[in-house]
C-alpha cells in the first residue's frame, strides 16, 4: 500500500474488554513496530517486529499486552481485560529494513477505555 | 539504557529567523539519533537522521541537526522559520542496532507571521 495503515482509527471500550489494534506496514517493509503515546508526550516503545519474528517486547507494559505478525505482515496489538489508563494513541511503523533506518508511521488508533 | 531530552516544551520564533529545537542523548555505544515532525491530526513524519560520517545533517524542508558527541546533543536548525513549520517535533535516539528507538516529550514550535 501508499502507506501504513491502522485500524480501527477510533476505539471506545469498556473497562474489562479485550480490544485488538490492527497494522498493516507498508508492502515488502521487513520491520515494524508498536509505540504507545499518551496525550502530550512522545512515542513510546512497544514492541518490534523482524519479519515475523518479535525482536523485542522490553516496552510491553505488562501481560495483559501482546503482538503477533504471523506472516511477517500484518500485525496485531492485543490489550486484554483494558483498564481506563490503556487509554492512548497507539501508533504503528514500518520500515524497509533492519537496523537504524527511516520509520514510517501510521496514523494511529486513538483507544478509549471508558 | 538510551534516553533523550527535549528540554523545551514549547518554542516560538518569528518567520523569517532562524530556529532551533534542542536536543540531548544518553546512550551507550554509538548513537542513532533522529527528528521527527508531527502536524496535527497527522502521523509522525521523518526528517532527519545521524548515523555517522558528517556531523552537519540534512533533512526535509530545509532543516538540519548537529551531532556533537562531546556534549551528546543533537539539536535541530533551520536558517528561517516558515509560519508552516509550526509543529510538534520529536528527538529520538536508537542503540548500535538500531532497533529500539526511544523518543523524547516533544518540542512545541510556533512560528509566528
């Protein structure tokens, strides 16, 4: 695709749900990755995926988050049993490939928790 | 661990002179550091980067950033500010490899007609 792509854009949950957070990277890019960003601050890091492998889940703030990328493309964020403070922009990116390069970002889901 | 500082929240300057948008860096190894720019409504969008050779960078729309490993800054620069420029700006800095990026608070800049 032209770009990264999220969906939904907009989310509103009850306390106590599960939601699912979908990306879908620009095509061929090998790496992506999850970022959380509270109202007034910067990105901050999830997560990240090498084709489909998770390289790192350091910034999963606890187990109630987790990532898929089964077929090194689209990606999942899954946030179980939310609670009011999951409230937040969740932001996906891509890149062509590993290591220092340009990330491509998404235009987010903002997810409220209600 | 790798961090980063954007001591300024907010910077205002008039159109026409020039800007800066500070940043500071605390990584082991060598860094990666980064600027994005994030208009509103909108998603971040890359500028520029440092991974090694010059310590002058440029990047889109006339900006440019410094390296200077002495002081671990990396400070973000255009000669003069265009009304547009007005944004939220991000400083961000990744380890040796690459992989995990870490993002500063973000800058406010205004620029002001």
């Amino acid at each position: 695709g032209a770009g990264v792509s999220q969906s939904p854009r907009y989310k509103v949950t009850k306390r106590g749900q599960d939601v699912a957070l979908r990306c879908d990277p620009i095509s061929g890019h090998v790496s992506l990755y999850w970022y959380r960003q509270a109202l007034g601050q910067g990105p901050e890091f999830l997560t990240y995926f090498n084709y489909e492998a998770q390289q790192d889940k350091s910034g999963l703030p606890n187990d109630r988050f987790s990532a898929e990328r089964p077929e090194g493309s689209i990606s999942t964020l899954t946030i179980q049993r939310t609670e009011q403070r999951d409230s937040a922009m969740y932001r996906c990116a891509s890149s062509s490939y590993t290591g220092a390069v340009t990330q491509y970002f998404g235009p987010g889901t903002r997810l409220l928790v209600l | 661990a790798q961090s980063v500082a954007q001591p300024e929240d907010q910077v205002n300057v008039a159109e026409g002179n020039p800007l800066t948008v500070k940043c500071t860096y605390s990584v082991s190894g060598n860094p990666y550091l980064f600027w994005y720019v994030q208009y509103p409504n909108r998603g971040l969008q890359f500028l520029l980067k440092y991974i090694t050779g010059d310590n002058l960078v440029k990047g889109s729309y006339g900006f440019e950033a410094e390296f200077n490993k002495s002081q671990t800054s990396f400070h973000l620069k255009k000669p003069s500010a265009l009304v547009s420029d007005s944004a939220l700006y991000f400083c961000a800095v990744s380890d040796t490899g690459g992989f995990k990026t870490i993002f500063g608070a973000g800058t406010r800049l205004f620029v002001k007609a």
